[in-house]
C-alpha cells in the first residue's frame, strides 16, 4: 500500500505521539515525514541519528573516592547528502519542529529550501524496526550495573590491594566508567534500527619512586556487554601484575639507542598496528589522499606472515557492536592477508566517495559528530610460531612487554614509548630496560613483521579521528620485527 501524501503547508499541525523515554517503533512516522520534506527539497539522502546517554566515571586516589562524574544527555543528528557532497548538524531538541529546524539548516547549507506550502511531501518507507537492544535483551542492562555505592566500595578496597602488593609506591589510582547509550538511526534509503550499548572499563594507574628512580605503570580492563563486570573484576590478579611491573622497571637500566630486532608482547601491543596501518586503511585517509596505501589493493604491502582483521562481532570487547552508527550490521573484514591487502575500513560518506564497499564501520563519539570510517576490534592474527622460536632467533634485542603512550604522523610515522622492556641476550631474556621508544613508519615496519606466535590476545582502548573519541579493540599474538630503530640513551 503507497505511503499517504502531506502538503507542505499540514506540517505544522501535523501531531505524533512519539515516546522521548525510548527510541521504538513510534519515531517511524515523523522520522519519515521530516526524510520526505528533505527529499521534496532536493535532497539525494537524509539520514537521522538520535541518542540517550547515561554515563558515569569515579577515580578513588590513595584510599578515598575523589572523583565522581555523571553526564546525562540526548540529542539527534541529521546528515544530508547532495551528490558526494554532506553537511551535519545536530540539536538536543527533540521535537518535530527541532528536528525539521535541524533539517532546514542543513538543507540551508547545501542550497537547498523547503519546499512551497503546496507541495506533496511524502514519507518515506522506512523498514519493520531492527531492535538490537530487545532482540538481544538489552533494555534491562543499565538497572542491573553496579550501584554508585558498589562502585565506590569496590575502587577503594581495590587500592587498597594495590597498596599491599606495590613497593615504593607514590600514586595509586583505581579508576572506573560505565557508558550507557541508545541510539536509532533512521534514513531514506529506508534504514530503521535501534541499538543499546554499555561499554564499561576498569583498572589500576601506579607511579612507584625510591631516590631519584622512578616507574609508572598502568592496566586497563574492558567489557561491552555484562552489567556484572565491576562486580566481577578480579583486582587482586591486577594489582599483583601492576605491582610486579613497576618494581621491574624501577631499577631498570636505561635501553643504548640503536636498531634492534623486537619482540612485542600480544594484546595491547597491537596498539601500533592499530595507530601505525589501521587509520591508513580508513576510507578518510584515502579521501584527503594521507595514506601510502591509496592504490595499492591487491598488492603486497606487509610480510606474508602477516594477515590482519578489523570486526565488530567478537563476544564482549570494546569495539563489537550489532550495527555500526548508520545502521549497518556488524561484521568481519579482512584487512591484509599474508601480506596482500584486501579491503579497506569504510563508512557511507567514503564508500560514496572512494568506491570501496561499506564495511560497517560508520562510528561516531555521539550525536554532535557525522559518522566516519572508524575501526572497531583490530588485531594482527595468530601465527605458527612458538614463543620459544622467537626468542631463539634473536641474539641481542628488546623485548616489548608493555606498550604506553605515542604518536603518530599523518602518512603513518610513529613512536611509541614501551613502558616495561626487557633485553634479550642469546634468545633468552636477562635484564630490565626503561627509556625504550619504537620509532619507524608503517610502509618499512609492515614488512618487518616476521614472525607471530599462536597466543592472540585482545585489550580495550580510545580512538580519536574526525568522528571524536570511539571505543575499540588493539590486538595481536607475540610478534617479532626484524629490525626497528630504538631511542634511549
């Protein structure tokens, strides 16, 4: 049956009785209306974007809480499309006039005008509702998260467990956040669907002095489905790690700059294949023409050890979503395979624009910012070799157990500070080492990346870009590079 038609000049006694408390099936109606105005305008696409977010954050320092933030926000985002071209504006009010008041705008900004008061305006036909957050018995998670008081206990008492394992201890810091949001994505390609996310992160930050020696050293914890996983968390195995690592490092010698064979550590090791190939396989990176990878599909970029996956479908970590922020399910993309490249990380705005398929991966920080290619859980895959094997092969190098902070240029320039390193001597590990930085650039370390063990492991992490600050997953086994340039002293 053919959607009915408004005239223009019925929009403003047009009347939904539209829920605000949730996003379901009663936005249909206006969502449609507002996406035919849009179209009647000239408009090649409209995609809308409303969110709900519940979010809290508490640090105990020493044994006290001394942090505690709330946010609460809504607010909606609409795209317009004309050609290849877009424009975005978002608005924290909700109702029919906000909307079409946010949709006018945009439509302003690409030279468009509402249509005259006697023009047909039809709805679009938008698909049955998709709901993640129902299907997968979601709506429930926020009542069952731990209560404000359990997670100032829980915080605390972990400290406290730090204080016991931890020599020399200057600073500890336990410190929590929870991040609750519903989202619906509605546009005019007939795209319906809803989502309910809880993103959650837990963990220890310990600086340790005695004289002039100083370490520091951190550990972070990620979950994006269990409302239970503050409760849960095993502090004490984390504490001991941390408290284990930063008395290492704190009478650690200083690391001889040089180039070295390394072997980096699995899970948050990956965060320099994350920062270093990962940002340049996004479709972004090829419409501003910054990525050495541009043309190169199908060809050779990384040593055939080398097969890497970006995926948002793997059970619990910070990067796995049903669909991505315009509405596409998730799903796995090859990334490299034996060192050919395959695909590369694309949204719908750089699908348009570069030809490459969308790849679920539009991502945004939330309602203020247009969804843009973004990775989710991005990991170098397990290897054939043992861990034995890759120490045996190297007679003097570094050992990465811990990565920290970094940088990383445009074209894939990077450094990146390792927090806990170790030098190998004769394949096997003799002394601690501090001052380690990695320094190279992706197109020469790619092809460096000789061998992987068979223990893959993931780690929670932030990612910044034009979209704002995303949450994903860095990973890998144990990896050796050939050869790297090592600052230090």
């Amino acid at each position: 049956m053919a959607s009915p038609l408004v005239i223009s000049k019925e929009l403003p006694s047009l009347s939904y009785a539209y829920t605000f408390d949730r996003f379901d099936e009663t936005w249909a109606a206006p969502l449609s209306i507002l996406m035919g105005l849009g179209r009647a305008a000239g408009a090649d696409f409209i995609e809308f974007f409303l969110e709900r977010v519940n979010y809290i954050s508490s640090m105990a320092e020493e044994d006290a809480i001394t942090s505690i933030s709330p946010r609460l926000s809504t607010g909606a985002g609409v795209r317009v499309f004309l050609g290849k071209a877009d424009c975005y504006v978002s608005t924290n009010d909700l109702s029919f006039n906000g909307l079409k008041s946010a949709l006018e705008k945009a439509l302003g900004i690409m030279g468009l005008h509402l249509p005259g008061p006697n023009a047909f305006i039809p709805e679009i036909n938008l698909e049955p509702l998709r709901d993640y957050g129902t299907k997968g018995a979601k709506d429930s998670w926020l009542a069952k998260c731990s209560s404000m008081q359990d997670m100032g206990d829980i915080l605390v008492q972990a400290n406290g467990n730090l204080a016991q394992e931890a020599k020399h201890a200057q600073s500890r810091r336990a410190v929590y956040f929870r991040d609750w949001q519903e989202v619906l994505v509605a546009a005019s390609d007939g795209t319906f669907a809803r989502d309910v996310r809880l993103t959650q992160s837990v963990g220890f930050s310990l600086l340790c002095a005695d004289g002039e020696n100083r370490s520091s050293i951190s550990k972070r914890v990620g979950n994006a489905s269990d409302p239970a996983f503050l409760a849960s968390w095993n502090y004490a195995e984390d504490a001991a790690e941390v408290a284990e690592s930063a008395g290492k490092m704190l009478d650690a010698d200083f690391v001889e700059s040089g180039t070295y064979p390394v072997i980096m550590a699995n899970s948050f090791g990956g965060v320099i294949f994350h920062e270093a190939c990962g940002h340049l396989l996004e479709t972004t990176q090829i419409e501003r023409k910054t990525t050495p990878f541009i043309d190169k599909k199908g060809e050779k970029i990384a040593h055939e050890n080398l097969t890497a996956w970006d995926e948002g479908i793997t059970k619990d970590e910070f990067g796995t979503i049903d669909m991505d922020d315009e509405g596409m399910p998730a799903q796995r993309t090859l990334l490299i395979e034996n060192g050919i490249l395959k695909n590369f990380i694309a949204d719908r705005a750089g699908s348009m624009r570069t030809g490459h398929p969308r790849t679920g991966s539009g991502r945004r920080q939330n309602y203020t910012f247009a969804a843009a290619s973004r990775m989710r859980n991005t990991y170098i895959s397990s290897g054939e070799y043992s861990i034995d094997e890759m120490f045996s092969s190297i007679d003097k190098g570094i050992y990465c157990k811990k990565m920290g902070g970094g940088s990383v240029g445009a074209t894939g320039q990077f450094n990146f500070a390792a927090d806990e390193a170790y030098l190998i001597e004769n394949g096997k590990i003799t002394k601690p080492l501090k001052g380690a930085t990695l320094i190279g650039e992706a197109v020469d370390i790619m092809q460096k990346i000789s061998m992987s063990s068979q223990d893959l492991a993931l780690a929670p992490g932030f990612c910044g870009s034009v979209s704002g600050s995303v949450y994903v997953t860095v990973g890998q086994p144990h990896i050796k590079v050939d050869a790297i340039t090592v600052g230090g002293r």
